[in-house]
C-alpha cells in the first residue's frame, strides 16, 4: 500500500518505472506518467501498463498509461 493514502499502480505491479515520456528535450528515460488510486482500491488494480510502440511513437512524446480495475 502507498503513502498519503494512494497506491501507486504501475510499480506496485511491476516493481519499476518504465519510460513513458521521449520527447526531444527528454534527457533521461523516465516515466512520468501514473496512475494513483486510494489504497482501499489497491486490491481491484487488474494490470497497468505504458503502451510503447511504432504508432505511439509516431503521433506522441508520451505514452499512454492504461489501467485495468475490477469494479465489480
């Protein structure tokens, strides 16, 4: 479970940061793109994952981050 009350989804499941962001003036590979929820919906995070490919790539400096949750 996360600080403040927030559970930090891409790395709760991965254990690392992936690079979510190449724009030109990117110097380092970094993700910062995220998705947080409270910690009482930690347990309903299905996947979450950064969208890297050729397409992406091509009309973006950033990846897509999608979250799968269980809302049932």
């Amino acid at each position: 479970m996360g600080k403040g009350g927030f559970y930090e989804a891409h790395w709760a499941i991965h254990g690392k940061e992936v690079q979510s962001f190449w724009g030109r003036q990117a110097k380092e590979k970094y993700q910062d793109d995220h998705f947080f929820v409270t910690n009482a919906w930690a347990s309903r995070v299905r996947s979450c994952n950064v969208v890297d490919n050729e397409v992406v790539r091509r009309v973006s400096d950033h990846g897509p981050v999608v979250l799968d949750l269980d809302v049932g």
